[in-house]
C-alpha cells in the first residue's frame, strides 16, 4: 500500500469527456485521444486511493478475480511495467474491458461501503493503453506445438479468450466468423465512439502473431457441418453467444421502420468506418436522420442506440423502460457488494440531455405500433404499468415514431444449423447445457460465454472464454498449467 491516507486525501476523480458538441459530430471515442491517455494526469493519485485491504471484495466482484489493488499499488509506484503484467495475468484483453464493462468491481469495493469507490476501471485502462504506447504488448507464441487442433467458433470476447489462451499452450487453433471480420460484437454491435476499432484490430494482430488462425465468411452449420468440424478437430469451443433477439408481438409489429437494434447498429457501424453498411442488393441503410425515434429497452443496447441516432441527427428520442426509474443511491434490499441497480448516465444519455433531444420513459409497455397509408409506422401507443407490470387504466397516450428500436435483450443461442447438427443438449433456457468444466454433452465440444451463460457481461464471457480453455486443454493433455478464474469443480453454470 504506496499511500495509507490516499483515500483521505484524494477525491474520486474520472477523466473528462470531450464536448458534447464535439463528440456528436464523429465517431470518434468520447475520451480525448482514447480514456487511457485521458486519464494519465489523474491516474497516480487515483491509485493511491486504494487501500489494499486484507480482504479484497473488489476481487469477488470481478469475474475474472483481476489483482486489482496489486496493479493499483504498483501505477501508484510508477511501476507501469510491473501493473501490465499483474492485469495481464487474469485478463487477456483489459483494454475492452477498460472501456465496456459496467464495474462489478467498483461495487464491491470496501471504500465504497461509506465512500465513492476507486476508480478501478479507469485504472485498468490506463495501465494496458500506456502499455500499448509503449510497445510493452507483444506476442507470446507458444514454445512448442501440442500436435492437436481445436475449432473455436465464434470471435466475441468468449471465443478470443479461450483462442488466445489455446494457442498459447501449444495447440494449433482456428477461430471461425460468419461475418466479414472477427470480433462479433465487439466489432459489430459495440459503437465507435464506445470502443474506436483500431483498439480491437491491434489486439487481433497480435493473436494472429501468436499463431492463431481466423477464418472468416464461414457460417458453421451451413458452409461447413458440424460432423465435419468433428471429424476435423480435436475439440470444439462454442461461443457463438445469445444472437436471438427477444421480439415484441403487438398489434402492428409488421410495419416498416420496426427494427431489432442488433440490424440497426451493425450497419452503422459499417459506414461509420466508410465502409458498404449494407451489401449490395439488400436495401437501403437504416438510419435515424430526421425521425421521431423510439428506443425500447432500457440497458446498454438502447443506450448505444441512443448515442447512434443523436450522431445520425435524429429529430428527438425516447427511450421506454418497463421498470420503474432506479433510486439514484444503492437500495436497501441491494446492500454492498451486491451490482445495485440505480440511475445510470452514460455518455450518451449525457449527450441527449445537453442536447434535449431524448426523454427517458419508465414504467411503460407498449401496447401498438401504428402505421400510416404507406405502411410504415408513425406512432407507437404506449401506458403505463403498475409495480406488477399491469396497465394502469387512463393513462395510453401515442408517442411519434418513424423509427422504432427493439433493445430488449436477447433469448439464447441459435438453435437451427450447428446446434442441431452436433446435438447437443439444451438447458432449461435453451442455452447450451454444460458441466462445471465447461463441457457440452457431446465428448469433445465445450461451451464458453453466452451460449452457455446466456445473455450476460463482456468481463463473464472473457473469464469463461479463460476457464473454458484451461478445460479443452486439460482434456486434450490431461493436464493444464493454464489459469482458471472459475475452477471447474466450483460455481457449477448449468441451470
């Protein structure tokens, strides 16, 4: 512990965002040249607010069980070198993380019992972007060949992980991509200014010189079976994640201008990187310049919807919610180190109430869209609900919308082509059932991330991808010296 009083001394501090003004113009991240280099000025004294205790909640709180008062210790020491390697030793990828999860951790720190917690997340960022800079990242190719083959299949921060981990234990390993480019979500559903795609592709290029083998434009179920991965490999990852869209059948669902959010941010995220958003032949971008937008879904999806349509120059947004409005302080019933769930502003709330084009709805469900003599939706009536989620009589009103956005989640893997091919078994929820070692009912096919957890956070699916690797290669060997952030005899995921 560098400094005993640090939490004492110094306030909670956070880097500033850009403008406002500024920002909605590009596509840019929200941080002046990226967080990491945002937070450089305030980084030490933020460290030093870590009070290194006997027992580290933070630790529980993040999945991934990150050596969090190490690392702050040592930024706080000027030892950046020294942090680089203790974040990288639970963390493939601290730089995605860094910039995309919500901070379990920050929760369940022990100053935040009476006080604002550290800054954990923006200590992370800053040590891996200082490392990047500095040309500290370098590839570790493994020693030695294993002489056996794995088939990742799916490139999301699930099937990177187990991937790099796989490859870096000796194993010849090929991760497959329906799409045009690796990444998955990562690449397609998360926005720039959230996460500016060089920050993905340097760590992909070090994967590649590692060994690892990416293939892309191959759907597995469809231009390749799931026999013949089989038949072709020594094991088989899935992390093909939780990909089917939870819909809203009500009156009038079939209008035009009502889209699944993951249709909407894809291709926005294709032109905002000049590239073709829609192939050639299949309509028309959609796009928010201009319209009434209504965004239902009140978590992070709708949130990078909404920071989408302000950058597009929509007219106004309104995002629904059919919870209540969270207290803005932890509740009672979610007392530390429990993930409260209280009002959250993100960066592009923030923007929409600078530039009053959005109202945050709660406490409303949607009873209809309707359409105008083209048929294309114009409004969209909603009411509110009691605390049962039951209409509350008087209160419908309509709402204007020419562009209506479904963020409300997403129900499990897919199920049609490689899952029916391979036979596995599902679970209750109709996610990929698995033992407590990651394994699949069909000997040789584990499943990591999503697919198996079901919808859940960036920092859950990077420690399955971890644990689910340290099992394929305990499999293949007998034996594994690679790390587990969930050992497979503890927190069995099977529902």
């Amino acid at each position: 512990m560098a400094d005993p009083r640090g939490f004492l001394r110094h306030d909670r501090q956070v880097a500033a965002r850009r403008p406002v003004q500024e920002r909605i113009h590009d596509w840019q991240e929200v941080y002046p040249g990226g967080p990491g280099r945002a937070l450089l000025p305030i980084i030490s004294t933020q460290a030093s607010r870590c009070m290194d205790c006997g027992i580290p909640f933070c630790h529980e709180g993040c999945p991934l069980g990150n050596l969090i008062p190490e690392w702050n210790d040592l930024v706080h020491r000027d030892d950046w070198d020294g942090a680089m390697d203790r974040l990288h030793a639970t963390n493939n990828f601290p730089e995605f993380t860094g910039r995309l999860c919500p901070a379990p951790c920050e929760t369940a720190c022990v100053l935040g019992i009476n006080q604002d917690p550290v800054t954990i997340k923006n200590v992370e960022v800053a040590i891996i972007d200082r490392a990047w800079d500095s040309g500290y990242v370098r590839p570790r190719p493994p020693e030695w060949l294993s002489g056996r083959t794995v088939a990742v299949v799916g490139s999301g921060p699930a099937g990177l992980a187990a991937a790099q981990q796989l490859t870096r234990a000796g194993h010849t390993v090929a991760v497959y991509e329906r799409a045009e480019r690796i990444g998955g979500l990562l690449r397609f559903g998360i926005p720039e200014f959230k996460m500016e795609k060089a920050v993905l592709d340097r760590r992909l290029d070090q994967m590649r010189r590692e060994g690892t083998v990416f293939r892309v434009g191959i759907d597995c179920g469809s231009s390749i079976q799931g026999p013949t991965l089989l038949e072709r490999y020594d094991a088989v990852v899935l992390a093909i994640g939780s990909t089917v869209p939870r819909d809203l059948p009500v009156p009038g669902r079939e209008l035009a201008g009502i889209h699944q959010a993951m249709e909407y941010l894809p291709q926005s995220n294709r032109a905002s990187l000049g590239q073709e958003a829609v192939p050639s032949g299949e309509g028309d971008q959609v796009t928010a310049s201009g319209k009434d937008v209504v965004i239902i879904g009140g978590g992070d999806t709708g949130a990078d919807c909404l920071g989408t349509a302000i950058r597009q120059g929509a007219r106004t947004v309104t995002q629904l919610e059919i919870l209540a409005e969270p207290p803005a302080g932890r509740p009672g019933h979610q007392p530390w180190p429990t993930y409260p769930m209280i009002f959250r502003v993100s960066s592009a709330h923030e923007e929409a109430g600078d530039l009053e084009v959005q109202s945050r709805v709660y406490a409303v469900s949607t009873q209809a869209f309707l359409g105008d003599a083209e048929g294309r939706v114009r409004a969209l009536r909603l009411v509110e609900v009691d605390g049962s989620f039951q209409p509350v009589e008087g209160t419908e009103r309509e709402i204007p919308a020419q562009l209506v956005l479904l963020a409300m989640g997403f129900t499990g893997p897919q199920r049609e082509g490689l899952l029916e091919q391979l036979g596995v078994d599902l679970d209750a929820r109709g996610n990929v059932a698995r033992d407590a070692a990651y394994a699949s009912s069909v000997d040789g096919v584990f499943v990591a991330g999503d697919a198996g957890r079901g919808q859940s956070l960036i920092v859950w699916a990077i420690a399955e991808g971890r644990a689910a690797a340290a099992s394929v290669d305990r499999y293949l060997t007998g034996e594994t010296s690679l790390p587990s952030p969930i050992p497979p005899t503890a927190r069995p995921l099977v529902v």
